[in-house]
C-alpha cells in the first residue's frame, strides 16, 4: 500500500487558472486513503503560500508545509553554499522575494556578482544575457533554478520557461550550469523526502514530464505515473528512456493506480 504521493502542479493538477478535470477530488480521495501528500512544482515564481492560494481558490485545500517548489529548492541551496556571496538574478519578482525572505545578498551590477542565478522572467531580453556573461565571464558560479525549456500558459500552449533562459546564458557563457535545482535534482529529492516524512520508495510520484517529474520519482525509488494533461504525448513517450509505471491519461483516474 502507498503511504505517499508527490503531485506535480502545472499540466497535472490544473493548466493555467483551472483544475484538470477531476482533479480536485481525486485528490480529495487521496486524503481519504490516509496518504501524505506533497505538491511539488518547478514553476520557480511563487512562495509556498501563493501555491496555498492558488490551490485554494480551485477548490483544493494544502497547507504551506505541503508545497515545495523549484524557488524553495534553489533558495535553500543557495542559503546554503552562497550564503556570503552577492548574486546576480535574472528572475521573476516573485524568486527574488524568496531570495529576500532568506537573507541572500542580490546585486543589480554583474560587476559586483560572485554568482549567476538564472530563471524565469518574462522580461528577459540580449541585455540581460550580457549582463549574465558579464557577472560570471571570470568563473564565478552559475545556477538554474530549474531544466524546464517550455511550459503550459494559461491559453494551454508552450512558452519558454526557466530552462530556456539558462540555456541561453549557458551558450553565452560557453559552460553548463554548475547546478540546476528543482526536479529532477538530487536536492528537490532531498527536500521532498524531508517534507513526507515517510520513505519515497513507498509513494508515487505524479506528473506530465519525463525528464523531470519521471526522472525525480526514479532517482528517488518512486512508483512513476505519468499523466497525460501536460506536455507528454505519445510520440515523446515512445521516444523516452524513461518507462513510467504506470500511463493515466489523467489524474482523476489515479485510482486505477491505487486500487491494483
């Protein structure tokens, strides 16, 4: 029996401002079933209490202890190896009042950057990637706050994300990133078992992507189910390294999951 389930957010359990169809309540069910659950999102722009909210108002009630995210994982890894250190962001307003709430140093003059942090922001233009060349050029760290290159807006197309814009800072810089956060990270790993409180190898993780939400629940001993209502389709899962599980084609059915 699963004691556990780490859900996805965007393109698992809504899309944009609404709930995947049935999702709330299939949620509800899990509560029923007595497992913890952990909504955990590489979306890097808001706090735990905005994703309380934002749950809130789709009718799906979390407490903020149950929220983890690309912007908690980075903010606690940065808190934690560049405490002392001025950082250059390129990011929303929403990370950097993470970054503020832990007391990290944040510098508008790349000149004065011991490291590079890079995410996403909306406003992000050839300024910003010179900017980002010329905080680190000498060698200084460079992080991602998370891989994701595309994700859903809220018309239910791609845009790109946080991992487009550290790509592009990676080709400027001529390096890859000394850390990315976020799934499938070993430090969101971390950061989620802590959160659970009970072994990951006996929960399922919840997603619509391979390369983060399957690649996290592998590196973490997790039962993998993928859903549908995102970004995975046929013709990448065929394509895929990765073998879910289990394939849903949506949340609402996950009790096709638990009741094996």
């Amino acid at each position: 029996m699963y004691r556990g389930a780490v859900l996805d957010l965007d393109g698992t359990v809504y899309r944009g401002r609404d709930p995947v169809p049935g999702a709330p309540e299939a949620i509800e069910r899990l509560r029923e079933r007595g497992l913890v659950l952990l909504f955990l999102s590489n979306n890097p722009t808001k706090s735990r209490e905005a994703y309380v909210e934002r749950l809130g108002r789709m009718g799906i009630e979390a407490a903020a202890s149950e929220v983890l995210s690309a912007g908690t994982v980075t903010t606690r890894y940065l808190a934690e190896h560049h405490a002392g250190d001025s950082l250059f962001v390129i990011g929303s307003p929403g990370l950097l009042e993470q970054f503020d709430e832990a007391d990290l140093a944040v510098t508008d003059d790349p000149e004065a950057a011991d490291a590079l942090v890079a995410s996403y922001d909306h406003e992000f233009d050839y300024d910003d990637m010179t900017d980002a060349y010329r905080a680190v050029a000498d060698g200084g760290a460079f992080v991602g706050s998370d891989p994701d290159v595309v994700i859903p807006a809220g018309d239910g197309r791609m845009v790109p994300g946080s991992g487009a814009i550290v790509n592009a800072c990676a080709g400027v810089l001529e390096r890859e990133p000394d850390h990315v956060l976020g799934k499938p990270s070993p430090e969101a790993v971390e950061m989620a078992r802590e959160a659970m409180g009970v072994p990951l190898e006996d929960c399922l993780v919840v997603g619509d992507r391979l390369n983060t939400d399957l690649a996290f629940g592998e590196r973490a001993g997790m039962t993998t189910v993928l859903v549908r209502t995102g970004v995975t389709d046929d013709r990448r899962l065929a394509g895929s390294d990765l073998d879910p599980d289990y394939v849903l084609d949506s949340l609402a059915d996950i009790d096709a999951v638990l009741d094996l």
